[in-house]
C-alpha cells in the first residue's frame, strides 16, 4: 500500500463470542457435535417468536410504505410510543431525544467513534466486548474498566471506579450495562447512586446500557439510571429489541438522551450523533413501524413476565448444579440470559485435559491450545470432548478465570443434560 491504510486502533477490535466460532466448525466438520452456547440470540438457541408477534409483523409487512426510508431520529410512532411509555412509568422523554439505530451494536459503534479521541469511557469487568473494543479501538488506547466483584455477587467495587477516575483525567464518562452481560448482575439503587454521585463530582456524561432492561428475575429490582440522575448527569439510555421480543436479527435499538441541555459540551457531542446517523440516512423502517403496535399490546408484558420466569427457572437450577463444584465461584445471575464462573486462583494449569473421542480431534486442540489463557484452554477441551461451545472470561477483557454460558435453552431436558455435562467435565478437569 502506498499510504498505511490501517486504522490505529484495529487491533483492539477483538470478539471472542464470534471469534471461537470458526474452530467450533472445523471440529464440527471432525465430527463433534457442537452445542452453541456462546452466544445470546435465543433465536439460534431454537426459541419460538410467539405467533401473535409475527402477525403483527406480517401485517407490517404487507404496507408499501414499510418498504421506504424513515426519519433519520426514527419512524415518528415509534418514537411517540416510547415516550408514552416512559411516561407511564412516570418519566419524561421528548421525542426529539431519542435517536434509532441498527442495533445497539450500531449505536455503540456511533457513540465512540464521534466521541473525541482523547476522551476515554471507563466500563465494567468483565466487559462485553462490543463496548470495550469499541471503546478502545476509538482511543487506540486499552480498555479502563472497573471491577465486578465475583466474590461480592458481581458487584461494582465503587473504590476501584472512583480511583480510576480520580487518576485518569481522560475519563469523560462512566458506561454501566444494567442488566449486565456478561454477569447477570442487576445494579443495586445505591450502586448506581454511588455512580451518579461519582459523576457529577467529576463532571462526567453516564452511558447506561439497559438493552436487558425487561429481563430481571432476581431479588435486586431493575432501577433505571433515569431514576437518579436529577436534572444535571447528562445521561444515554441504550434500549433495544433484540433480546426481548426476541428479535436480534431486526437490528432494532435507540437511544435516549438524558439532561442533553444541562451541558453545552454534551449537547455539541449528542446533536453530532444525529448528524452521523443523518449521513447513514436512517435505521431499518419494519422494526420502528412494529414496535408500536407491539408495545400497545396487552400480551407484550405478560410475555415478557413469561420470557423472566423462564431464566429465572434456569438460573436457579445452574446455580444449585454448579455451586457443588470444588474451585467454582458461581453467583446466581439475576437478569439478562447468562451464567458467568470462575475458577479460584490456582484450579487451572496447563497439564488438565479431557477425554477427546477421536485422534484428529485430539491433535487439532493440543495444537491449537499451546499459547492459550488457562481458561481458553479448558473451554477449548470441554468443546472438543463434550461438544458445549461457551465463551471464555479471558474473552471480555478479564483477568478472572472462568466462562459464559447462557440460560437460553428452550427445552428443560436438554437444558439438565448440558449442566450435568459441564459439571461432570469441570470436575474431571480441575481433579486433573
Ligand atoms: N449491549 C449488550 C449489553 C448486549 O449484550 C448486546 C448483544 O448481545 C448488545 C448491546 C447489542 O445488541 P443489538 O442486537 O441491539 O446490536
């Protein structure tokens, strides 16, 4: 090339959820039968959209205008239909604050890339990666992140935020996923006040993913960053409808933007937003002119509560599975669809292997496993011996040992012989 053509922060795009699926093929074409459990779309996991869903769609559907571009901010209705639902729940939201995206992914994507260059965002470990490469491929700098205590439930250890962003300057904003992804963790009201208050002390905007928002099930109710940030915290809500209609593959998210006037900086930085959006012309129309007559619909909570109760029945037993596993620290997710365990310092080392069924496949994963992170390594041979496909927490930027897997399986049976699987696999490995 004449010129180096390479952006400066191309290394630090990195997804670990996708990246494990070529290897996952290739030991499918050796003959393993792979179980995905690496990623989040219930759709792939074989969950049903109920047909009530798909009427409203096929109606939809079968409009002309459904077929053209919308508003850059988004189809009007769909808009005014997220404001009369905030204002339901008591909060107020102008139409003209919210912006539609392909996706969350999409506006993730926007947010960091028109954020200046020098400004970091500080966000939770384990980090789900969509955010952190992003975050870090806009800087060219690492990933700041504070810690998720897995010996506290997950817990944000609010020390360990408020030094980072007392010592790093360039922290312009704290990001919070609520409900969080990778750990199920539910943020507690004075967590999050802690956050609010740490980010009016230091003047900085919140970025508060809530695409998990209606996916709760635990003892900590889900409270909105809304809630607590006053009239001051210039604030981004992330919403979507990937996860709960489900419908991921709609490319379907917005945002909604908080005390957008309390700051002239911020106000600059969000009105570019639109702008970025407005070159792209718009987000996909069929999911915007949907979601109104979605949510409208009385069915839409009580499938919502149904969807709950469900991971709320898998989480409860994966936790009684797993917490009897010598050298696992397990904490019951309480929203969101994953389960994320750790192995206490000292379980994993690189002489553990499993029982591998074929040659081929044996030679395959002690090749490819040499230079891996001990939890790599172990999820490498628990894919190659039993076929399970989970993500390792090396994989969200984390220095803790251990693994995601998700609560998403429809069927109750499959679902009992995937855990016995992976206790059974955990307990020969780490005896090893
Ligand atoms: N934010 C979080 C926390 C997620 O877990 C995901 C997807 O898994 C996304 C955003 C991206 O969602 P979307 O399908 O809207 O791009």
């Amino acid at each position: 090339m004449r010129n180096n053509i390479v952006h400066p922060g191309a290394d630090q795009l990195t997804y670990e959820i996708r990246g494990i699926v070529k290897d996952a093929h290739h030991l499918a074409s050796l003959g393993v039968d792979i179980i995905w459990e690496n990623i989040g779309d219930p759709i792939a996991k074989g969950v049903e959209v109920p047909e009530w869903i798909k009427d409203i769609v096929k109606n939809v559907v079968s409009d002309n205008s459904a077929y053209g571009y919308s508003p850059t901010a988004g189809v009007t209705d769909a808009r005014e239909a997220i404001v009369q639902m905030r204002a339901a729940e008591g909060r107020t939201l102008s139409s003209d604050d919210i912006l539609f995206f392909n996706g969350l992914g999409d506006a993730i994507s926007i947010v960091y890339s028109y954020l200046n260059q020098n400004s970091k965002v500080i966000g939770p470990n384990p980090a789900y990666p969509t955010h952190s490469s992003a975050e870090a491929a806009h800087s060219d700098s690492p990933h700041v992140s504070y810690e998720l205590d897995p010996y506290k439930n997950w817990l944000p250890s609010i020390d360990d935020l408020r030094n980072k962003v007392k010592y790093n300057p360039a922290i312009s904003a704290i990001l919070i996923i609520n409900p969080d992804n990778p750990t199920g963790m539910v943020y507690p009201r004075v967590i999050l006040e802690q956050i609010v208050s740490i980010a009016r002390e230091y003047d900085l905007f919140i970025i508060s993913d809530e695409i998990y928002a209606n996916i709760t099930y635990g003892n900590e109710p889900f409270v909105s960053i809304y809630d607590l940030i006053g009239d001051d915290v210039p604030t981004l809500v992330m919403r979507g409808l990937s996860k709960e209609i489900p419908w991921p593959g709609a490319r379907c998210g917005w945002i909604e933007f908080h005390n957008r006037t309390s700051d002239s900086v911020f106000d600059r930085y969000v009105t570019s937003l639109f702008d970025a959006k407005m070159l792209q012309v718009c987000a996909t129309t069929l999911p915007q002119r949907v979601l109104p007559k979605l949510f409208s619909d009385p069915r839409y909570t009580a499938h919502l509560q149904e969807k709950s109760a469900l991971y709320k029945k898998r989480a409860d037993e994966a936790y009684k599975v797993l917490r009897s596993i010598p050298g696992i620290i397990a904490p019951k997710p309480e929203g969101a669809f994953y389960y994320s365990v750790i192995f206490e310092d000292g379980v994993l080392n690189n002489n553990q292997t499993l029982a591998i069924e074929t040659k081929e496949v044996q030679e395959f994963i002690q090749k490819t496993v040499q230079e891996f992170s001990p939890d790599k390594r172990l999820v490498y041979y628990l894919m190659a011996s039993t076929g399970i496909c989970v993500v390792p927490l090396s994989g969200f930027n984390s220095q803790l040992h251990g693994f995601r897997f998700t609560l998403l399986e429809p069927d109750d049976q499959t679902f009992t012989n995937l855990l016995s699987k992976l206790k059974e696999s955990m307990e020969y490995y780490i005896s090893r």
